[in-house]
C-alpha cells in the first residue's frame, strides 16, 4: 500500500501549480541584486534560488503572464540606471534570460519598452559589448530581443542620425549601425545568434529598410551561404545565422515584398545541398526556409475546398441523445466561380513539395516534423486537384510496391513512415484530407499502428507507432461519425491492441489517449466508455497488467475478442523480445476461456507447424503459446465434465506430441548457445502443461523421451550461460513434478519399483557430480519428486542432500549447490509429511529429525567468501528458510518432536543473523526471528526468554519494523545482549558486522 501512496504521489506531483505562489520571494530577490552582485558567492547563491523557482514552472509557464510585466520592468530599471555598475547590469540581464527561456521568447518580446528614447542607449549598451565574452552572452541575447521590438518604433530612421560623432567625424546612419549589430551576431555561435534573426525578421521589413537594404541584405545572406561549408565548424555556425535570419525574414515579411527574391533564394538553398549535410540543424532550418519560400510563392488564403467538420464543440457532441452518427455530412466544395479564378501555381511549387517530401524520411524527428507541418501548411493553400496530387504522392510513399514514378519509398526506413504519419496527421487536422481519401489512408494507419522492425538483436518502430495514434486522434477531431462509421471497428479494434499490447509504454499512452479521443469526438466506438475505464492513461503504464488483467476485461467484448487473439497469434508469439512473447503465451492462456472453440480449431492448428518451424523466436513462442492454450482448453473441459477429447482432435494431440520429437531430432535443443536457452524451457514448460492436462499418453514411448530431455537439460546446465540457467533449472523442476504425478502413478496409487529405484538411484548418484550446476539442478529435482517417489526412499534422499551441504576442499566454493540441497531438505519434508512414530524411510519422524536438524544447521554456519564476496549468504539464507518451514511443519504435526535444545540454538543462530552487515541477510534473519516468535497456530515450544522478546520486538510492529534500515535493527538487537541464552551469538554477530564495509552499519 505504501508503494501504491508513493506511485499515485509521483503521478500528481506533475501539472498541480495553481498560481505564481513565490511572487514576493522573486520581488525580493530581483530588490536585493544591488546589495548582492558584489559577492560571487552570494551572487552565485540569488542565481541557484531564483533558477529553482523559475524551473517548477517549465511545465505551466502560463502561471508567470501576470507577472511578467513587473519582473521585467523591475530588472530593466536596474540596467537603465546610469549608476549600475556593469556586473549589476549583466547580472540583471541574465535573471531576464531565465524568466525568457521559461516562458518563451515570443510570449516575452511584446512587453519590452519600445520608447523613442531607448533606441539610442540600447545601441550603446551593444556596442560596449564584447561578442566573445562567454561570461555574458544573456546580456547580448537579451538587448538583441529588446532592439528587435524598439526598431518598430513608426519614425524614420533618419530622425535619429546625428549630424558628426564626438571625434568630428560622420556617424554612421542608425539604419547601418542596426544592420552593422544584426550582420555581426548572426555570425556567432551563442544564443545571440537566434535574437540576431529576429531582429531581422522585425527590421528589414520595416518599409523604409525594406526600399533601401532588404536586397543588399538578402544579397549579404545568400553569398554568405555559398561561401560556408557545413562540414567545418565555422561554416555551420555561419549557416545556421543565415538560415535563422531567412527563415524568419519569409516568415514576417509581406508575401509581395518577399516574392521577386524567394526564386534566387530557393536556387541558393538548392545549391547549398543541405540534405546532404551531417547537421541536424541546418537540415531542419532548411525545411523551415523551404516551406516558407514555398507559402510565398502561393497566394495566402484558405483552400475553399477543404473538409469542415460540423460540429466541433464535445459538450454539443455528448448532448446528441443516443444518436451518434449525426447525419448532417458536411463537405465543401469549391464553387464554380472559385474554380474560374484560380491562378497559375508558380514552377518552384513542385521543387518545394518535392523537397518536403524528401524530408519527410529524414533520419531526425524534428526534420521530419518541420516536413510534415510545411506539407500541411502549403497543401492548404492549393487548388484542390494539386492538393490531391500532393496527398496521392505521400499515400503513394506508403505503397509496399515500388512504383515507377514515386520518387519516395517508405518501405525503406522506419523514419518515411514516421514522417509520413506526421504529415497525415497534419492533412487531417487542417480539414485537407478529404473524406474520399480516407478509405486509402485507413490501411496505411492501420499497419502503421503494429509497425515493429527488426534491427538485430532489438527493433525500430516505436515512434512510428506512437505517430499512427496521433493520425487516430486528428481523424477524431476532424471528420465527422458519418465519415468513418465503415472503418470504426477495424480502427478501434487496432487502437486497443496498440494501448494494451504495444511493448512501449509511451504507444500503450498514446493509443489510449486517441481512443479516448475517438470515444469522445466521434462517439461511435463500441463499448468505449466501459473501456476507457479500465484502459485509461495510466492503467496502461504497467505492460504485465495490461496483458495478463485489461485484455481479459476487453476480450470479454465480443467485437474485440478474435482481433486480440489474432494479434497475439500473428504479432507477439514471434516478437523479438523473449518477454513479450512469454507475456503474450500467458495472456492467450487467459483469453483462451473467452473463445475456446477459436482457440481449438482456428488457433492451435496455425501454431503446430510453427512450433516446429525454422525461426527461433517463432518457434519459441508457438512452442509456449501451444502449452498454455492447451493447458486451458483441457482445464475448461474438466470443469465441463468432459473429455479432453472434445476441444482437441487425434491431428492436435498427435502435433502436440510431435513437438519434442521434432525438436529433439533437428537438435535444436543441443545447441550450445541461444538455441538451446530458449529451447528447453519452453518444451519443459510445454511437459509440464501437457501433464497437468491429463493428457491421455500413459505408457506412451513420448513419456520416456520427456523424462530424457529433462535429465539432459539438467546435466547440461553447466553448458548455459549464468543468466538462462535458472530459467531452465526450474522449468525442468516443475516440468518433472508434474510429469512424475500424471505418468509415474500406477492404479494401486504407488510407483512402479523399478522405475522408483532407477529414477531415485541415478537422481541420488548425480548429487556428487563434479560439476556445481549438475548438483544444483539435481538437488531441487530431489525436492520436487511426488510423495510416491520418496516413499521407502527418503533416507537414501536425505542422505544424498546432506552430502552435498557438507564442505570439504574440492567444494568449498560450491555455494549454490548447497543452498539448494538445503532448499530441496525443507521442500522434501513438507512433501513426506510428518509421524513421530513412523518409519523414517517414509516420514519425517524421531529417528530423522535431528539430523535434519543438524543439516540444516549447518548451513547457518556457512561464512565461505570467493571472488564473487559473502557467497555464503546465499547458504545462510536458504538454511534459515528451511529451518523456518521444517520447524512450522512439526509445530502444526508433531509439536513434541521439537526439544528444547534444537530450538534454542535455533533462535541463537537466528539472533546472530539478524545482527549481520549486509542488509539483505539481516533483514531475512529478522523476519524468520520474529515469524517463529510470533507464530500462534500452536506457539513454537521452548523459545528462550519468549516474554522479553515479545517486549523488545512487539507483535504490532512485526510488519513496520525495517530491518534493512541498520539505525533501526541494531538497537533492538543490542537488547538482546542482556538475555544470557543469546549474549554469546549476538556478540558473535555484532562482531561480524563491526569489520563491516558500511559506514553506517559500523557505527
């Protein structure tokens, strides 16, 4: 519950701001600057608080707008003031930078005081500047800003000149002296630069300056750019100046005074070749400058032809009382007379489109970004029938066969498909794409929506992905229910896949932010509310919730249910990653129940052949999807009080069986590498799927052939690498179980003796293999063996584990093997049960239970140290378990057996372990203390001092008190010191932990 506190808490941390709570803070801060600027320190100190503050509002830079004004005004009278020395205007300048970068420049640049009188000092102020001072780059940044808006100022210019210059000689004309600032910082690598191009943007267009400088100036930028390479890195630098500074000019300017040089501009930018350039910046302000070059050559207006949604407000949406397809289809078409005035579209359009195009599958997003939004922007200002052509060309981008005339294939790359989303997004959004298109356009955003490519050992796709819902969520915006009622189910269908089984987490978001959408805006979703309730935005965060519990809830809507199942089938089983196709097996597993017959004859016959295929992942997870399947059709049949039979036909089981044989005879399973890792686990877990299926195979030749490969994968766990060796040790431990309690049992409810004696005895002989990992994976077989197996046998068992938990020298650093005899001790004894009077070959009883006992005490004792450190914690851990389990199972059985000798050194050595350095340890020393201590159903007998424990550990804090947390452990387990039963072995561990490496443990 403290998890889920501390989840939801970071969840709301983000977007609650309410206002610009720390007003008076930053009023005194901004009244102190005089006092501080003098002092690095202090200076340095009013800088780190003023950013923190400044910083919370990133995110709601909204909150500031009222108190921009102030602020401003306040840090401006500070670098007005004729007495402010220079650090004191530098430092004011740079508090201005801060509130600038957070609220952005455009939202800022309008309050700066533009009065005549501050033309002539800000002039000066730059001029005192030095553009190579790194030190106070803001400063120049700033009064760039500030002189872009004061040369709006509506006088001429010329006023402004004086007529001689101090020194008697003619001043340079105002005009110049701005160009002369503007020229000198587009050519600097700071931020200076980016305010150089706005002053641009706001001064050439200024008619005077337009008449007299704007082709000298435009002349300067282009021979500029021809002179630069962008392979150096002053050449980049220049560009980028000259770039910004023409972007922004075609931007602001008037489209008739831009138009007679937008031609010789596009030829230049053509010639510079930027897309060739390794920079993604200039690639991009290349996009920025095409696209604007492109919105002068055609007339600004707004396409009469686009598609007009109706109704655009939600609330009048949700009011439509039951109706949700609104029958009013509104499309516009361009009137004859419109048709009659259209104007010839400019040659260079083509070259712009072509170029938008192309960069459209730039190997940078904000490159395509820029594509996208230029290709909506001009598309918008075309005659319909070229517009149509722009969109056929981009659809045709998407076209899985090369044509002969696309000049564009976005079968190559994952980045075409991404920015071919972006850009249909953008169509859609501004009404572009027409309602005819969208029957071309659906199974483009449909495949773009599972979009998933391999890249070798990981894949490309996401972005993708993550840009087909934002199509979804424009589409919702845009069209009208009427318009996409045909494509509604495939599209929603599509959408909750993506928001329930996409690997990432940002897709799940976004395809669950585009249904809502869809729900909202169109209305016309199946079950959409009742959806959205259980996939919303942040329910989808978590991938093995979605899997494994939201896609059960969704499936259980019939509209959803065979798309998921086919998904699954055709997508994930044979995805790259091994966790999504274990994840995507299990959630089959638990929507098999939705649509068994499906399952059963659509399903399972698809998965068989490609069980046994050549692709590895395929085949792994066919091989798991076929186990889980089956498991849950034959668990559905049992509770139907029917035969297996009825789900699965003689072709089935017969393809199930076929799976090991298969795999075994190509040998895939004896390959030593990833092969191997994958293979064995998975037709372990499909052994033990099919036992705990009752499948009807006994006296089957495939239960030998199963029983093989289990011993093999056992044997051969030496041979995989240390992170798949788990893995597959436990899935042939429960494969084995399983198995043995189907297979093994004969009518009379025991064990054939043979088999029981050869299974046994070669089980117990390999338990002193040389290799450690053969010993490990025989041992927790042991411990799985069914009741049956065991009885007559257990002594033999015992004995066998016991070896392996002793040390001598060749197995000294054998702690693995050990820890799971020790494991498989405590797993035996819960298996046999208890009998005091019974035989000890049969039951855990007085003739056995002290050298169980004694065994498993041993292992608390187990300090061995390698290269790997402590790898006698591992020992020490598994002991204390063991001896937890054995002691709570005679408690509950056969109380008397437990003497108070053995229970006494139990709680010591337990006492010892909770005063232990590593935390791990101690923190599990102390929850099996306290679990015996506080154990009722009996009380554990003969715990020494039980009374004063249970006033040093109260019962009500068994689950608060941290143990990991050293400062809370050790000074309850220094209270232990006053207890004569547990002086000697607390002392002893506090011993230990005192040579400890932890600072704080020491102490």
């Amino acid at each position: 519950e403290e998890g889920k506190e501390q989840e939801s808490g970071v969840i709301t941390t983000r977007n609650i701001l309410e206002s610009f709570t720390e007003s008076q803070e930053v009023r005194g801060l901004i009244g102190n600057l005089k006092g501080v600027f003098g002092d690095l320190a202090a200076r340095e100190m009013t800088m780190e608080k003023f950013t923190a503050i400044m910083d919370k509002y990133q995110e709601q830079p909204h909150l500031l707008d009222r108190h921009l004004e102030w602020m401003m005004n306040s840090l401006l009278d500070l670098v007005r003031d004729n007495g402010s020395p220079p650090l004191l205007a530098h430092l004011a300048f740079k508090f201005l930078y801060i509130i600038t970068k957070v609220r952005g420049y455009k939202r800022f640049l309008p309050l700066f005081p533009h009065e005549v009188g501050d033309l002539q000092p800000v002039l000066d102020m730059l001029a005192d500047q030095n553009p190579k001072d790194s030190e106070t780059w803001e400063t120049r940044y700033m009064l760039l800003l500030w002189l872009s808006m004061i040369c709006l100022i509506p006088f001429d210019l010329a006023r402004f000149d004086g007529s001689l210059s101090e020194e008697g000689h003619a001043q340079l004309p105002t005009m110049d002296r701005i160009l002369q600032i503007a020229k000198c910082y587009l050519v600097v690598s700071d931020k200076a630069r980016d305010a150089a191009a706005v002053l641009v943007s706001k001064f050439i267009v200024r008619p005077d300056v337009r008449q007299k400088r704007m082709a000298d100036f435009l002349d300067w930028t282009l021979s500029m750019l021809s002179k630069s390479s962008s392979e150096t890195m002053e050449g980049t630098v220049v560009m980028n100046g000259m770039l910004q500074a023409l972007a922004q000019l075609f931007k602001h300017g008037k489209r008739e005074d831009c138009l007679p040089y937008a031609a010789t501009v596009l030829e230049c930018l053509d010639n510079c070749k930027l897309s060739e350039s390794n920079q993604m910046v200039l690639r991009k302000l290349g996009m920025k400058l095409v696209q604007r070059l492109g919105m002068t050559f055609v007339k600004p207006k707004v396409a009469k032809w686009r598609y007009q949604r109706g109704c655009r407000s939600l609330a009048a949406n949700l009011q439509a009382q039951g109706s949700v397809v609104q029958s009013q289809v509104i499309t516009v078409a361009a009137n004859e007379a419109d048709d009659e005035e259209e104007y010839d579209i400019p040659g260079e359009i083509e070259n712009v489109v072509e170029q938008l195009l192309v960069g459209l599958k730039d190997k940078d997003t904000v490159v395509r970004w820029s594509a996208a939004k230029g290709i909506g922007r001009i598309t918008g200002r075309l005659p319909k029938e070229l517009a149509d052509d722009v969109i056929g060309s981009l659809l045709d981008c998407f076209s899985l066969n090369k044509t002969l005339f696309s000049k564009i294939s976005f079968q190559e790359t994952d980045n075409a498909w991404h920015g071919g989303c972006l850009a249909l997004a953008e169509l859609g959004r501004r009404g572009l794409l027409l309602p005819s298109r969208i029957s071309d356009v659906v199974p483009v955003i449909l495949k773009a929506l599972t979009y998933d490519e391999k890249r070798g050992a990981c894949s490309v796709g996401s972005n993708v992905r993550d840009a087909a819902c934002y199509v979804c969520w424009a589409f919702a915006r845009a069209y009208d229910p009427a318009e996409l009622i045909p494509f509604i189910n495939q599209i929603s269908s599509a959408l909750i896949i993506a928001a329930v089984f996409d690997r990432d987490v940002n897709c799940r978001r976004a395809a669950s932010a585009a249904f809502q959408e869809n729900v909202g805006r169109q209305g016309t979703f199946p079950h959409g509310i009742d959806i959205l309730t259980a996939a919303d935005y942040f329910a989808v965060g978590n991938r093995v919730n979605c899997y494994l519990t939201i896609s059960v809830y969704i499936a259980g809507f019939p509209e959803y249910t065979q798309p998921m199942i086919d998904h699954l089938v055709n997508r994930k089983i044979n995805h790259w990653d091994s966790v999504i196709r274990e994840l995507s097996t299990k959630a089959l597993h638990n929507l098999a129940p939705q649509a068994p017959e499906y399952m059963a004859h659509v399903v399972l016959p698809r998965l068989l052949p490609l069980s046994v295929g050549t692709d590895l992942h395929t085949r792994h997870g066919a091989i798991l999807a076929c186990a889980e399947i089956t498991h849950t059709l034959c668990k559905l049949a049992e509770e139907n009080n029917r035969s297996v039979t009825y789900y699965l036909n003689e072709k089935s089981l017969e393809g199930l069986k076929q799976i090991h044989q298969e795999v075994c005879s190509k040998l895939f399973l004896l390959c030593r590498g990833l092969g191997g890792e994958l293979m064995r686990p998975a037709v372990c877990s499909l052994i033990e799927k099919l036992s705990l299926s009752k499948m009807p195979f006994r006296g089957d030749p495939i239960i030998g052939g199963w029983q093989w490969l289990i011993n093999d994968s056992l044997r051969n766990l030496p041979l995989v690498s240390s992170s798949a060796r788990q893995r597959i040790k436990e899935s042939a431990v429960s494969a084995l179980a399983a198995l043995c309690n189907e297979y093994y049992l004969n009518e009379k409810g025991e064990a054939d003796p043979a088999l029981q004696d050869k299974l046994v005895t070669q089980y117990v002989s390999e338990l002193q293999n040389p290799e450690e990992m053969v010993r490990c994976g025989f041992s927790r077989a042991l411990g799985a063996l069914p009741r049956f197996l065991l009885k007559g046998r257990l002594q033999q068992v015992l004995e066998g584990l016991k070896k392996v938990t002793l040390i001598s020298p060749a197995s000294v650093s054998f702690a693995e093997s050990r820890r799971d005899a020790l494991i498989a001790i405590a797993k035996v004894c819960q298996t046999v049960g208890v009998k005091a009077d019974g035989s000890q070959e049969e039951y855990v009883c007085k003739d056995n239970v002290t050298q169980i006992y004694a065994t498993l005490l041993g292992g608390v004792t187990d300090y061995t140290t390698d290269s790997r450190g402590d790898v006698g914690g591992w020992v020490r851990e598994a002991a204390m378990t063991s001896l937890m389990e054995v002691t709570l199972l005679l408690v509950q059985k056969e109380a008397e057996l437990i003497n108070a000798n053995i229970c006494k050194q139990i709680m010591c050595w337990l006492a010892q372990q909770s005063a232990e350095k590593i935390d791990k340890f101690r923190a599990h020393a102390g929850s099996v203390f306290l679990t015996l201590l506080h154990f009722d159903h009996p009380p554990v007998p003969h715990i020494p001092h039980r009374e004063e424990l249970e006033k040093v550990f109260p019962r009500s804090e068994k689950e608060t008190l941290n143990w990991n947390a050293a400062s809370e452990a050790f000074p309850r387990i220094t209270q232990l010191l006053g207890l004569p039963a547990y002086q000697y072995h607390v002392l002893l561990g506090l011993s230990v932990s005192v040579g400890g490496l932890t600072e704080t443990t020491v102490r």
